[in-house]
C-alpha cells in the first residue's frame, strides 16, 4: 500500500477502532464461568479458534484498562453483556487478520511510527515528545510492544476498512441544517412541585384501606427465603504464596517505570458557575482588580476551600475542557487567571497557584502500590488455579462442605435471604459476595444443586455455592402489614394530589395570554408552593434532567414560540413540574455545546458506526463463526 492511500484512511483510524473497542469500556462487570470450558475453546472465527483463557484473559484486561486509563466505574449490571461483547471483539479481530492476510495488507514499521509521531497526545508544543509518549502509555496501561503490536493492527484494521469504503464526507447543507436543529435553545422557568409540600394525608378509612390492599396484595407478600452455603476464594487465600521482596518488588518497578512518570503539573484554584453571562460578569470584576477569594464568595457563593481544585496534569482536562484551553492554564503564569473556559460541566475561570515539572516516582514512594499490583497480577493466576482444583474436586463428587475440608476452605452460610437481599426479619444483610450475581444465581438454582464457580471482574475472587433449602413466598393479610399498606396508601394519594394541584396549574396558565403569563406563571408558583427553577440554556437534546423531564422539554420545543406553557410532567423524584418559555435563541455558529464543528464530527461518527457495522457484518457473511461451550 502506498503513502498516499495510508495517510487517507489513518483520519478515520481512531474513530473506526474506538467503535470497536468502547463497547467494552462502557459496560459493567464481569463473571468468569469456568466450569466445563476451563479447556476448550468458547468460538471459532473462520479458521482461528478463540479458546477460553484468551477470552478469559481479554476481557480482564479491558476491565483493567478501562478502569485505569479510562477511570471508568465498573459495576455489575453488564457482567454477561461484557463477557460476550468482549468475545464478539475477538471474533472481529480474528476475522480482520484473516481479511487482511487475503487481501496482502502489510503494515510496515515506518507506517506505524509515523502514525505515532503525528498523534497529537503524544506532541507538545505541535511536536512529537518522547516522554509525552511514555507518559501516555503509562496512563492507557500500555508499554511501547503492546502499544506497537496494537496500533500495527489497527492500521491493517483501517487500511482493509478502507477497501470497503472511504471516510464518509458529510454535505455542508446536512450539517446546517442538523445545527440549527440542535443548537437552537431556550431560557425556561420551570414551577416544581414537590411530594414532600404535602406535609400529611389522612388516613383511609378501613374500607378504603381494605379495597387498596385487595387491588395491591402481591405488592406486600413475604418473598420467598433461601438458606445457601458457599467458599469465596479471594486473594488473601493465596498472597503467602506470592514473593513480595524488595528484590521482586524493585524489579517491577523497574519494568513499569513509565507508569510511575509524572507529567508537568499545576495546582489550579476557580471560580464555577453554569451560566456564560454570569462568569463574564465574574471576569469583568477580576479585571477591575477584584481580590480571586472575595470574587468567589461574593458572586459565586464559593469559599476558599470551594475554588480549590487540586493538582492537574494536562491529561486529566483532555475530554473535558478544548485543547487550546488547556494551554492556556498552562501558559498562565503563577498567581494569574485565565480568560472564561467552558467546559463539559458549565463555566470556569482559573487561577494558577503553582507549578511542578515532570518528574518520576522513587522505589519508596510507590513500593506499597508496586506491592499491590505484583499482588493483584499474580493472585490472579494463583486464584485461578486454586479455582481449577476446587473444580476439580466437585466434577469428582464431591459436596461442597467436602471440597472446604479437603483443601482447608471457609464454608459460609447465608440464613434465610430473600432475592432482594433481606433477612426473614427484614433487615438488610450486607456480608455475600458483591459480584457475579450472587443472589439471582441462588434463586435459580433448585434445592441442593451445585452452581458454577464465578468470578469476579478483576479475577481476584471466585465463589460456587449450593442452596440448603428452600422458603416458598406467602400471601400476607392486611393484620401482619397494616402499617406499611397505610405508610403506601399516604405515599400515592400525597402524589395523586401534587398531581392535581400541578394540573390546575398549567391549565389556570393556558388561560392567560401574552407576555404577562410569564409574571402570572412566577406569581401564582410561588402562591402554591412551588420552587422555581430557571434554566437559561435548554436544547432539544441537552438539558438538566434533574430539573425538567424530557417531556416537557420536548412540548416546548414543539410549540417553539415564547411563553409556551408545558402540561404538566412527573419527575423521576415523584415531583411535578411545569415549565415555560422564557425566550428562545437561533442556532449560533460557535455554540459551546452544539457547534458546526461538533455536528459535522458527531455526524461523520455516526456514518462511519453504520458503515464498520456493514463492514462487521460483511465480514461474517464471508467467513463462517461458530460458538461453543460459553
């Protein structure tokens, strides 16, 4: 392949590969099932065979990365759904090697240096910097073989993309109109009423009473109660195994040095608020010479712990603030502020305090995080073999109280837990294992099965358990829960008449015409009891959900004439608002959320996802994928 054809198809790189690549970064969670797959392979992709320690093996390192270079919180809502969506991930990449091989794609090394040195993360100054570059990799959780072997797969990735089909380029009248679409706002006042301004409702009467719980009586029957017993296999059971020298320690250290690099730091203070008019007016009083501190408290009600906001390398503004703007912190010098900085969370102006130059952490500093990491890397193979045997001894026949003796395990109990995670008595019971779904997993389990041994996301704990036994659900009568029916029956007729009230609102609103509803919409709020909130900046689609449901935003930009009044809405709170149109403004070329430039961007991503979509789906029609033991 030639210079000319690298060079354009290496635009679309990044936005093609991250396509693939975040669905495994946004997802949560992972259980490892290891039982009857231990040794064989989970899928065959053409005429690669994807086994289950690689699969096992990829998506614990894309949890680690995404949690350590992404700084993403994973939880467990998406532990299958990352499982299989890593899978799916191999897949591509086995079927992409075998594309490229037929179609005699080679990477050669200058193509994949020269892809480097033009990688903006890596320059400084608009030129490449080679500790830059190891600072980076060192935060993305890379190191200069990986990343190399990676990016030259990538780019074969782009290159047989590129076969299919070029960077799609998005017509100037499509994107202006797809602007004025999206950044058109509006100034909205929104009327909020809240359940908890109705202070108390009577009781029901007894019939009331009675007829609310027959029309709700499975909303109060007991759940049904499960007694399960279980070994948790974690990495304390196996740290005594591991060396933890100085030697071994140092040596770590010494192999993933880049990672303890420290880029060039300052120590910011600032002064926030959400609205562009109001941090104008906030650096007009600097330039008169205002003190930072009495600024902050006199017009942004922020104290001097408020403003400060800690130490920060560049990498930690990248997403959130432009890049220009980051140069700008760190070009100002110490003591100055920067000109208003708008960011992904409203509007700042900076102060420099002070600055540090790049520098890397000694052995001592970090001797306990190295410490923990040989740990974490090594538990995680130890765990797993131990895994292997308790395996083992369960395919032999053996119980699960056999298998804790034989090999000098734990056998925990849970007594009489519901699938919500209460006790019998209603208390919460905190102390079971957190991940792989533990609770749904014993309540699909029948009386006395054995489950699968499961995994937790970082491979650092495993656990199988069986249930002892079995507390169907009953039928509660309205004696035994009396309380909390009456507690629910006040809870809805509070909302039912929050409802009322919010309704009477907006239509008493409708009835008023012209410019004075806006005054009478203040009023009369304020008259009932609502809290007024106003929104200066709402669009089509971004707005303060906290504050005004989706509905009501969509009324008013349907209406799209000032004044409109919203019917009235239910929150996510309970609570019920009602919002009017302040003034509405043209989409403006600059707009700091929905610029010409951010549509055409997220315009071209959105073509280029439906084409590497096609472009996944073509390859699976021309080799065939099967799956296995999963």
């Amino acid at each position: 392949m030639g210079n000319s054809f690298f060079h354009s198809i290496t635009k679309i790189i990044a936005i093609i590969l991250v396509l693939l690549l975040v669905i495994s970064f946004m997802v949560s969670g992972v259980g490892t099932s290891i039982r009857g797959i231990t040794l064989d392979k989970v899928a065959t992709a053409g005429k690669a065979d994807i086994s289950a320690a690689e699969w096992r093996d990829a998506t614990s390192y894309q949890i680690q990365r995404a949690r350590g270079g992404l700084g993403l919180n994973i939880d467990e809502e998406g532990q299958e759904q990352i499982k299989q969506q890593t899978l799916e991930l191999l897949i591509d990449k086995k079927l992409m090697m075998q594309e490229t091989d037929r179609l005699g794609i080679r990477v050669g090394k200058e193509h994949v240096i020269d892809n480097i040195k033009n990688n903006r993360m890596f320059k400084i100054d608009g030129k490449f910097d080679e500790g830059q570059y190891k600072l980076m990799l060192g935060q993305i959780g890379e190191n200069d073989k990986t990343y190399y072997n990676s990016l030259k797969y990538d780019l074969a990735y782009a290159m047989a993309s590129g076969v299919y089909f070029n960077s799609p380029v998005v017509p100037d009248e499509l994107v202006n109109l797809l602007h004025i679409y999206d950044a058109k706002r509006q100034s909205v006042l929104a009327a909020i009423f809240p359940v908890d301004v109705v202070k108390e409702v009577s009781d029901p009467l007894a019939d009331e009473l009675k007829k609310y719980f027959e029309a709700n009586k499975e909303t109060f029957d007991a759940p049904e109660y499960r007694t399960v017993s279980y070994i948790e296999l974690t990495k304390k059971d196996v740290e005594e195994e591991i060396d933890t020298s100085d030697a071994s320690l140092r040596a770590l250290y010494e192999e993933d040095i880049e990672q303890y690099s420290v880029g060039e730091t300052r120590i910011l203070e600032q002064i926030f608020a959400d609205e562009e008019e109001q941090i104008k007016e906030i650096y007009e009083a600097l330039e008169g010479g205002k003190d930072f501190y009495e600024t902050a408290k006199d017009m942004a009600n922020q104290d001097k712990k408020a403003v400060s906001y800690g130490s920060t390398e560049k990498i930690d503004l990248a997403g959130i603030i432009q890049d220009e703007e980051i140069e700008e912190i760190f070009n100002t010098e110490d003591g100055k502020y920067t000109h208003p900085i708008h960011s992904v969370a409203g509007w700042h102006v900076f102060r420099v305090v002070s600055r540090k130059e790049p520098y890397t952490k000694t052995f001592e500093e970090v001797k306990d995080k190295v410490r923990k990491d040989l740990l974490n890397q090594q538990s995680g193979d130890v765990l797993y073999q131990l895994a292997g045997s308790v395996e083992d001894e369960l395919a032999g026949g053996a119980t699960l109280a056999e298998v804790a003796n034989n090999l000098n395990l734990k056998l925990k109990k849970v007594e009489q837990i519901s699938l919500e995670g209460t006790l019998a008595g209603g208390v919460p019971m905190a102390r079971y294992p957190d991940y792989g779904d533990f609770l749904p997993m014993a309540f699909s389990l029948t009386l006395g099965a054995i489950s699968q041994m499961v995994g937790s996301e970082d491979g650092l704990k495993y656990y199988v358990q069986t249930v002892n036994s079995i507390t169907p659900s009953r039928q509660r009568t309205l004696d035994e829960v009396r309380d909390s029916v009456v507690k629910t029956w006040k809870d809805e007729k509070k909302i039912q008449l929050q409802i009322a009230r919010a309704q009477e609102f907006a239509k008493k609103m409708e009835e008023v015409k012209g410019e004075g509803r806006l005054q009478m919409f203040k009023d009369k709020a304020e008259d009932m009891g609502a809290e007024i909130r106003e929104v200066k900046s709402v669009y089509r689609n971004n707005y303060n959900e906290t504050i005004l449901p989706g509905e009501a935003v969509a009324e008013l930009f349907e209406k799209n004439l000032p004044y409109s009044i919203s019917k009235s809405y239910l929150r996510t709170d309970k609570a019920m608002v009602v919002a009017i149109t302040e003034e509405i403004f043209p989409a403006e070329e600059d707009d700091p959320v929905f610029s010409v430039d951010t549509v055409r961007g997220t315009t071209t991503r959105d073509l280029i996802q439906d084409y590497t979509e096609q472009f996944r789906n073509h390859l699976r029609r021309i080799y065939s994928v099967s799956y296995h033991n999963r």
